[in-house]
C-alpha cells in the first residue's frame, strides 16, 4: 500500500465532490455537536447533584407544644423520647450523621437565613420553630428507607427531605438531555445518509479509474481505502468543528453568561469538555467509517 | 492455459443463454480470434474468463485455477494474471503517458523504483518512447491504443485478452497493433482477441473459434474469417 496514492486519490476525490464534501462536513458537525451538548447536560446534572447531595440533608421535626401529627398526642416530645431518638437515628446504617437542632438554634438560623427581611423575624419567635434531627444520609437517595423506618415514632411531627426541593430542577435537566439526544440522533441519521450518498457520487465519478483498477487486479482494500477514508476524513473534521462549539458553548455559554448569573450552583468544567470530546471523535469516525464501508459494498462490487 | 467445459451463462433478465454449452481449450502460448456476430457471446466469453460473471453452467478454468472455487478475495489476483485491452482504450484523461500506464502497476501496490524502471521499457516495447509525458487527447488513436496495450502488458500477465481492440481504429492503424499484439504473443503470452475485423484474421492465419447464439460453430486453427477455406 503506497501512502501517497491514496493520499492523491483522497484528495482527489474531494475536491471534486467539494460541496456534497461541505455538507457532510456541517451535518456531522452540528449532529456531533449536539449530541455532545446532551453529554455535557448529562455531566451538569451529575455535577449539580454532587453539589447540592453535598449539603441537602433531611429533617426529622419533633413534636411541639399543641402539635397536630399523629405520634405526638398534642403534647411536646419528651427529654427520653428524644434521647432514644437520637439513638436509634444514629445507630441506623443509612445515616451519616446526625445532629439535633433545638429551638433556639433553628431560631438563630432563622435569623441567619433571613436576616434581609426584618418583618418576618419580628413576626417569629423561637416557640414557633420545632425542634429536630438533623441527618445527613450516608447516600441521599435512600430518604425513603429513613422516612419509612421513623416517621411512626414517638415524638416524631414530620420528616422532610430537602433533595425533593430540587427533584423537579433535576427533572426539567434530564428531559432537555433527552431532547438533545433524540435531535442528536436524527441529525446523525441525516449525517449518515448524506455520507453515504457522498461516498456514492465519489464512488461513481471515478468510476473510470475504479473499473481499471478492478481489472488490472487491485485489491479490494485498495480499490475501497482512499473513498473509505474520504468519508472518515469528513468525520474527522467534523467532530473536531464539533469539539470547537462545544469548548465555544463552555466558554461563553456557561462561564460568561450562567456562572456570574448563577452562582449557588455548580457547573461543567473544562475537565468535563475534553471527557465528551474524545466521545465525539470516536462517533464521528465510527459512523462515517460504517457508513462509507456499506456504501461501497452496494456501489463499488469488485 | 484457458478451459471451458460445457459452460452456459443466462442473464437473468434474458431467456436465452448468452453462452450454450461452450467448450474450448486454449493452450500456452497460443493466439485465438474469437469471431462471430454481436450478441454471439464473444464479450460473455471474455467476461467469465475474467470472473466478472459467473457461468451458470459448466466450468471455467484459468491459468490452472477453477473460477467457480476460486474465493472472492482471490479474483485480484487472477486478474493481475490477465491484460486486458479495449475497442475504446479506457485511458484516464487526466494523467499522461507514462502515469496511464504506471497507474496499473501503482494501484497494486508495486514499489515507486521498479515502476520508474519498467515503464519506460514497455513503453518503448509498443513503440512509445519519447511520448511518455504527452496526454492521451493529444495522441492518435492508434497511439492511444499502444497505451492500452502497454498498461495491459506492464505487469507481464501471462493472458492478454483484446476485445475488439482494432474496432475505432483505421485500416494502416490496425496492422500496426496486430504486430504489436503478434509480437506480445511470441514472448509466451496467450492472446485470446474478439473482433469482428476479417482483414486481420484473413491475413494472420491463427487459430478461430466462431460463435454464434451462443455456441461454438467452428473452431479451426490457421482458420480465416469467414466460413470455408
């Protein structure tokens, strides 16, 4: 096999198929793009829950004077119940680690958390504020096990779980990530139709040259190899076009218009970029490679 | 060198054969005129012998090897075994002289320094020399034919198969590359020509095999064109 062969014939072949040569080019691009904006979406959902799994944690309340849950009989929870709570929480292998807040500390978080609005602390007094547990789970997803397992306690008002405020967030992430791969994936069926039919016009502009080398006993391989690699070169550029949109999308996207805008949450890093990159190589080559090889198993029989 | 026993080829979309039960045995070295009307079968004939079709009855063998086992990666192979030269030259356009005829040793892969070398000698052996850089449109037609004959001959095949290979060409044309091919045939290569040219074979007295419908109606050495004599 001499490399500057193929490598004129490559060439060749380009140029002259020049525009189906650019469509490909944009398709692959902007499909690879895509798809890998959906992998990045995948990679900010996983850094926002590494984020905010960090600091969620869930609340055990316990009963106050006159409260109304069904474990509490109207009556504050008592100094053994409490103990034994704190115990039990403790011993359970879910948990992490678990505090308790009295009422006079949850009130000067209160303050802490809303010390902007002076009415609505002048409206509250440490009474008002229940007393609980503060648990932090070992794996935040298991909340239901935790809950399931105290809610009937004695002395035990209501258990919330502060990750459920951000399930709906996570939700709306997941499902754009899903679009992004369902338009992803049309768009590759595209990019790979329009490979195919580029490989096919190649392959019948140079027919002239193929036939003669069917007959003087070229190979297969070398025969197929310089339109093989024609389409693979198209992926190629491609995904590199790909790579650039989506270190654009990083940089201006994410970290000149979110992050200065959004500054509670995490975001994608570059680390995260070069990881999908390589992804979009390996697509890109791949499927213009399949694609190109079926193409001249139809259209250039030796 | 050449045999076929009792080979038929139907097209598919054709009901009758192209070839009908044919049998022909062609020796080392020998020169045979395939002649016989269009649609006789002679491009058929050649076709199987390059496994570009295959029979759909009998068996073909080729320079000792069965066709029909003979796996789909190894066609290649046969085929560097066989030149083949047509009634319109297939030349690229777009390369000279010199890289028509070294595009055929290029494309199978042998070394930059060993085409630089035969080439040229080939070349000269068709009587090209000093033209190996012009283009194929600013040759004759029988000039361009001789780079036919050269790519067909350059990788020294030991079949040289010639469809028609005077049919564009004129009268004082043609004798030229019958001695070219006659010549190419006393090296030892087997010369299997279809044409439809009965000055040429009247004059060079080889061996004729005459089909018509398919069939085999004559097979005559030292024959002539026509029936007779």
């Amino acid at each position: 096999m001499r490399a500057s062969f193929v490598l004129s014939e490559i060439g060749i072949g380009l140029r002259r198929n020049l525009t189906m040569t650019i469509a490909g080019v944009i398709t692959v691009a902007i499909s690879l793009a895509i798809f890998g904006a959906g992998l990045l979406a995948q990679r900010q959902v996983s850094a926002m829950k590494d984020f905010w799994y960090d600091k969620v944690e869930v609340s055990i309340y316990l009963c106050g004077e006159g409260s109304k849950g069904p474990n509490c009989n109207g009556s504050a929870v008592t100094p053994e119940q409490r103990t034994q709570l704190l115990e039990e929480v403790g011993a359970n292998p879910l948990v992490e680690k678990v505090f308790y807040e009295s009422q006079a500390q949850a009130y000067e978080n209160f303050k802490k958390q809303f010390k902007d609005s002076d009415d609505l602390i002048q409206n509250v007094t440490p009474d008002a504020l229940p007393e609980s547990l503060r648990v932090k789970l070992k794996d935040p997803t298991k909340y239901e096990d935790l809950a399931s397992a105290f809610i009937d306690s004695p002395g035990v008002e209501e258990i919330q779980d502060q990750k459920a405020l951000l399930d709906p967030f996570f939700r709306v992430l997941n499902r754009l990530q899903l679009v992004a791969w369902v338009v992803a994936g049309i768009q590759i069926l595209a990019a790979v139709l329009l490979i195919g039919n580029t490989i096919r016009v190649a392959a019948f502009s140079r027919r002239r040259e193929t036939g003669i080398m069917r007959l003087v006993g070229a190979s297969n391989l070398y025969i197929q190899l310089p339109f093989l690699l024609e389409g693979v070169l198209v992926g190629i550029v491609g995904a590199a076009l790909a790579a650039a949109g989506l270190a654009a999308l990083k940089a201006v996207l994410v970290d000149r218009l979110l992050q200065p805008m959004l500054k509670f949450t995490a975001f994608v890093g570059w680390g995260d970029v070069f990881a999908v990159i390589p992804w979009l190589f390996v697509l890109g080559v791949g499927l213009t490679g399949i694609s190109s090889f079926f193409t001249l198993r139809r259209h250039l029989r030796v | 060198m050449i045999r076929l026993e009792h080979v038929s080829k139907t097209y598919p979309a054709s009901a009758r054969p192209a070839l009908d039960d044919v049998t022909v045995d062609i020796e080392k070295g020998e020169f045979v005129f395939l002649v016989g009307s269009s649609g006789s079968g002679k491009s058929t004939f050649l076709r199987l012998l390059l496994k570009e079709e295959d029979p759909t009855g009998g068996r073909v063998h080729v320079a000792g090897k069965d066709l029909a086992r003979l796996s789909h990666w190894k066609v290649p192979a046969l085929r560097r075994s066989i030149g083949c030269v047509f009634q319109d030259f297939r030349l690229l356009p777009n390369k000279t002289v010199f890289q028509n005829v070294a595009f055929a040793l290029e494309v199978i892969g042998k070394p930059q320094h060993q085409i630089s070398k035969v080439v040229p000698e080939v070349l000269d052996l068709v009587g090209l020399e000093g033209k190996s850089k012009r283009m194929p449109d600013e040759l004759s037609g029988g000039e361009q034919q001789r780079v036919a004959v050269a790519r067909a001959f350059v990788n020294r095949p030991m079949i040289l198969i010639a469809d028609e290979p005077t049919g564009n060409l004129d009268p004082s044309t043609r004798v030229g590359i019958m001695k070219l091919l006659d010549r190419i045939n006393r090296t030892g290569t087997t010369v299997v020509m279809a044409t439809h040219d009965a000055a040429i074979v009247d004059s060079m007295r080889r061996r004729v095999v005459e089909l018509s419908m398919g069939k085999v109606v004559r097979d005559q050495s030292r024959g002539v064109y026509g029936h007779g004599a």
